[in-house]
C-alpha cells in the first residue's frame, strides 16, 4: 500500500461538477505517476497514447 499523504490547502480544487480535481503541486507532493490521465500531470503522461513524455 501507498502511503497516505494528508491534503493540504492547494493540493485540489473542486471542479464545476463538484469533483476534487488535484493540483500538479499535489501530484509532485505525491512523487509518482498513476497513469490515469490526471489534467495536472506533471509527469507527462497521456491517456489517450498510454505514454509518458
């Protein structure tokens, strides 16, 4: 299991739809790439190719 980092102010903001959409200061906090297409994604990775830049 992952370890669990606690949010903090900055980390995300809440979309028109009411969702949590993470920061790519969060993503970096995180220190890995998910590969689930995150619209912040400071690691270049893309969904649509399943590659990362």
């Amino acid at each position: 299991m992952k370890e669990r980092i606690p949010l903090e102010e900055g980390d995300y903001y809440l979309s028109e739809q009411g969702y949590k959409v993470f920061t790519e200061k969060y993503l970096l906090k995180r220190g890995y790439c998910c590969e689930s297409g995150c619209r912040h994604c400071p690691y270049g990775y893309n969904a649509k190719t399943n590659t990362q830049n």
